[in-house]
C-alpha cells in the first residue's frame, strides 16, 4: 500500500515524486512505498500551517476541544483496522497494538480535547503599586513535531494533540520506519471536520524532511522524541534560531528489586518491564539489580519465566514478543549480545535470532537476559533498545544508588520495596525524570513525563505540554 503526505486537508504525492520502500518486520518484505519528502513539501505543509493558523488560534475552545475529542472517537471506532496497521508496520503483536498504543493515541487527545478546556494561566496583584498583571498564554504558530518509530501512533499523537489543542498548526514528521497509521490518522481527521492546513503529515527520512522542518526559520517550536545523539544534532540547529524546544531522549532504566517487595507481582511486571513491546519501550527497565539475599532466587524464576515467553508471528493471539522493528535495527540489538559475551558476560537465556515458520525472514529474537560481572560494561551502560536485559546483585541502598545514577541516561527508574523510608530516600535521590515504585509504566496523563540529563530537555504531560506550546506573554495595567 503506498502512502501520502497529507498537506492542507488533501493526501498528496511528493513534489519530486521520489519513494521509499516501506518494509514489513514479520517477514521481512517490502509492502508499500511512502513519500521521500524533499525541502519543496516542507515548504507546503508550512505554508498550509500558516494560512490555517489566524482562524484555528481564534477558534474556541470548545469547538477546538471537540474536534479533539471526535478524532479521538474515531481512533476508538477503528480500532481493529489501526491495530492491525500498526503490527504490520512495527512487527509489535496485534494484541499489543490493540491494548496499548492505540488506544492510547485515542486518549491522548481525547485528554488534550479536555485539558484545554481546563487551561488556566496566573494573575499577580503588585501590592501597593496599583497594578496588576496576569500571564496571556498564547499559541506559537506553527510547531515541528517528529517522533520515532516505537510507539508509532501513540508518541506522534502525545505531541501533535497537545500543539493543535493549545491552538498552534502544525508540521509533522512520523519515523519513516512506521509511517502507516500517520497516514490514517490524516482520514480521521478530515471525519472529525479538523479544518484544512492545521495538520500536516509529511514523509520521508529525519536527515532530509525531519532536517527541513527543524530548520525551518519560522517553524518556531520543535516537539522531538528518539535517540539522544539526533536530540543534540536538533538542538544545535535549533538553538541558533532561538526554537523552543522539547526533547524526549534515550533511557538505560534501573530497576532495583529488594528482599522485602512483593515478590509475584515484582516477578510478573519485570518479565512484562524488560521486554514489552520486544524491549523497544524508552521506558524498559533494562538494568535490573536484585538484593543479594534473593539473587539466586530471582535469577532462577526470571529465567524459567523468560524461557517460556512465546515469540511468534504479530497477527498470533499467544504471541507475547513479536518482530523487531527492521533489519538494521535486529543487527545493532545481535550486536550488542556480542559484545557482552566479549565483556564477560553470561546469556542465561536467549540471545538468538529465531526463525518463524513461513516468515522466516522476519526480525524474531529470543528474549535475553545476561548476567553481568559489573555495572560499568558497555552492555550496561549503553542503550540497546530491544529485547536483552543485563541482571545482577547488590549489597547495600547505597551501592545501588550509585550504580542506577552511574549512566548517562536519566529517563526512569523503578523501585521495588515495601520500606517507605527507603522509597523516599531513593526517590529523591534517583536521576531519573520518573520514579516507579512497586508498578512500572502506570501513567496518568496529568503528570509531566521526561528525563534528566543525556534523556532530554523539559517535560510532556498535563499542563506542561500545554505551557510547553504556548508563549506566556506579562500584561501590566497600572490603574
Ligand atoms: P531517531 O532519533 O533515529 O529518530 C527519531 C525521529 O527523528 C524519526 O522520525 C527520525 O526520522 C527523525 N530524525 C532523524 N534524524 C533527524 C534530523 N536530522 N532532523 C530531524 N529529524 C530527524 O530515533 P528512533 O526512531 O531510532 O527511536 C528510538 C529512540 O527513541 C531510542 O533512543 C529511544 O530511547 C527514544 N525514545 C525516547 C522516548 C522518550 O519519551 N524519552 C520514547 C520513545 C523512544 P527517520 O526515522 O525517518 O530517520
């Protein structure tokens, strides 16, 4: 199936008629062709934004809030039809599609739709001065938003929602990687009644389109979520140009297990931690440190549970762990289980490619869990991404403070304990941008979410998206 950009409400080919094969991770062939958008289709998305911009940033906010809220309704109706979209594009199982990532992206605007409804700003009595202030809060323009390919819909949407329901148009760039339900959130769209140009989806690989709109001098504000070294590569364009910019960036998640958890529930949301959505979750607790007194224990059920995890075709109702998202990616992953058996470390379960039956060709793996000799090994330090977690014991609070911070990365951790004293010492102490403790991965939309340090800059969520697409402007009336 080929696919379009989708410029001023109308699906269109690229200007130079240029294509990129777009492959299917379950059995490796290519399936469709999508855009290979140049500078000259950015130009028109902008151009559209531009001219949808004076009417949809003076359009109410309950008119905005229900557009919102029918795309939203629209997601839910098709459902199936986005589900299974999303597996065939991402190799992730239809299962998970149709739990997670799509009914996601139909919450995150149904959320936003509510949101700004609810938006307040703040006002400052100057006391004695016989003035007062208050903070207008007031849409940027057009706004850059690229995403990347794991969670396709669920993250393009957790930026493009916020940036239209603040009353900004926008420009955005899915991975090239996933583009398929991109494309079709543009037909929910034009159902919802969104009006022409006030979003634009265009196609085609990050160092070509994604670089056209992060250095688009009047795409004002740039919403970028990946990996860390693109995140740095968009803030240096960006920053000469004065761009407000929000980065969500890689992660090397800790997750620290002490004797006195809950041991089944920890056991269960670790499998479901380390490799869900085939590890390829920013959000992965993909260094898990156990208490010592429990180690050989945790070891043992871990593996058995591990072992037992099914891998299998994305459309098979019993498969827990489906395709990886494309080939070079498979081999970067390969890569990595390489190096650790260099570092010393020892695969207690999987670290093989797998063959399917009738798709052989497909980017299977088998769930692997390595144990390490140290926390300093690259296996340990560097993000993989993909279905491999690195175990080992510690001794003291204090050792495992120092080895969950010792990473560039501060995204998440999670922490399992029942001591609440211990809970609160760490997580104030923990550099990471999201502390989970005794669950993993429980959002409530309200939240801000991002990371500290090489994960990113600013925070998505709640209001902080909101005040993240507006510019607050300081009125003072002296009376
Ligand atoms: P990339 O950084 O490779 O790509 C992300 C997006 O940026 C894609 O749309 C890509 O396009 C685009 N892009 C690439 N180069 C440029 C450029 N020069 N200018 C503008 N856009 C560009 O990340 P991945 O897609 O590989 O995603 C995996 C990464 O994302 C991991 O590091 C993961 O941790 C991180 N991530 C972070 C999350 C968070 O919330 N902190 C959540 C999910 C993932 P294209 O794909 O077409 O090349």
């Amino acid at each position: 199936m080929n696919i379009k950009n989708y410029i001023n409400g109308q699906f269109q080919n690229p200007e130079k008629d240029e294509w990129l094969d777009n492959y299917c991770p379950a059995n490796g062939e290519i399936y469709g062709q999508i855009p290979n958008s140049s500078k000259t289709d950015v130009e028109k998305a902008y151009k559209a934004a531009k001219m949808a911009f004076p009417t949809w940033s003076q359009t109410t906010l309950d008119k905005r809030s229900r557009i919102l809220i029918k795309i939203s309704e629209l997601l839910e109706t098709n459902l199936q039809r986005f589900a299974e979209a999303e597996s065939k594009d991402n190799g992730k199982p239809v299962s998970l599609a149709k739990t997670i990532d799509i009914p996601r992206a139909a919450s995150n605007f149904r959320f936003f739709g509510n949101a700004i409804t609810q938006f307040a700003s703040e006002s400052h009595e100057s006391v004695g001065q016989q003035a007062i202030n208050f903070t207008l809060r007031q849409p940027i323009g057009v706004v850059g938003c690229i995403s990347p390919w794991n969670l396709p819909l669920y993250l393009f949407t957790w930026k493009i929602a916020p940036a239209l329901a603040s009353g900004n148009c926008v420009v955005a760039k899915p991975s090239e990687i996933t583009p398929m339900t991109a494309y079709l959130l543009g037909e929910i769209c034009n159902e919802a009644g969104l009006p022409e140009g006030v979003l634009n989806i265009v196609h085609g690989l990050g160092t070509s389109t994604g670089q056209a709109i992060i250095e688009h001098p009047n795409i004002k504000a740039i919403s970028f979520t990946g990996g860390t070294a693109t995140g740095a590569h968009i803030a240096k364009v960006a920053a000469p140009m004065f761009k407000k910019l929000s980065l969500e960036l890689g992660g090397k998640n800790p997750n620290i297990i002490f004797a006195d958890c809950d041991y089944e529930n920890m056991l269960a949301t670790t499998v479901n931690s380390s490799f869900a959505n085939q590890g390829q979750i920013c959000l992965c607790g993909s260094r898990i440190f156990i208490e010592e007194s429990i180690y050989e224990k945790f070891k043992t059920d871990f593996v058995q549970k591990v072992k037992s995890l099914k891998v299998g075709h994305p459309s098979d109702d019993s498969t827990q762990i489906g395709a990886l998202v494309s080939k070079p990616h498979i081999e970067k992953v390969k890569q990595y289980i390489q190096i650790a058996k260099e570092e010393e470390g020892k695969i207690l379960c999987g670290g093989n490619s797998i063959s399917i039956k009738n798709y052989e060709n497909g980017y299977y793996l088998e769930p692997t869990v390595i144990e390490v000799p140290n926390d300093e090994c690259r296996v340990n330090q560097e993000e993989i991404f993909g279905p491999v977690v690195t175990i080992m014991p510690f001794k003291t609070e204090e050792e495992v403070l120092q080895m969950a911070n010792k990473v560039k990365y501060g995204l998440s951790a999670t922490l399992w304990t029942n001591d609440l004293k211990r809970t609160m010492r760490l997580s104030n102490q923990l550099q990471t941008g999201i502390v989970w403790v005794n669950t993993w991965m429980m959002r409530d939309l309200r939240t801000p979410f991002g990371g500290m340090k090489a994960s990113g800059v600013g925070r998505e969520g709640g209001f902080e998206a909101l005040r993240f697409f507006t510019e607050a402007k300081n009125v003072c009336i002296k009376y």
